[in-house]
C-alpha cells in the first residue's frame, strides 16, 4: 500500500544517511523504524496498582483502635510517626 507522509527534512537525510551506512534504501528504514513502534505498542503493558486495601476501622483490633483514640486520633498518631 502507498501511503503519503509529511516528514521534516532533518529527519530525512538522518534516514537517508543510516540507510546508506546500512546498505539498505529508505524506505527499508522507515518500515523498520514503524515496525519497532508497532511492536513496541502491542507489547507494552499497563501499569496496574496492586489492590492495597484494607478491611477499615472496624477490623483493627481493639487495643489498637484503643490506642489511637488515647493519642489524639488517627491524624495525630500519623503526623506523630513523622517526628524524630
């Protein structure tokens, strides 16, 4: 299939110089280069974020939620755990 593309000069003598040291025309480069892009994509995967979820307040153990209560709260006892 022929196909029309607009592509910046610099980048054409760059293509037109590697296929010259490669002993291959252009065209070969290009198709090459979309090729790896192609491949590329299908190939790549989505970060995914593990599922770090917790069962929540009622699931602490009571002596814990004891202990955050006597310390002011839950945001106090995290802003706590950042002093040295």
């Amino acid at each position: 299939m022929k196909t029309t593309f607009d592509i910046p000069e610099p980048l054409v003598k760059e293509i037109k110089r590697i296929a010259r040291e490669r002993g291959v025309t252009a065209r070969a480069v290009v198709q090459q280069a979309l090729t790896r892009v192609v491949e590329e994509a299908r190939s790549e995967q989505r970060f995914r974020l593990p599922d770090a979820s917790v069962a929540g307040w009622d699931a602490m153990a009571p002596e814990a939620r004891s202990h955050v209560d006597q310390n002011g709260g839950l945001h106090a006892l995290v802003l706590k755990s950042y002093e040295r």
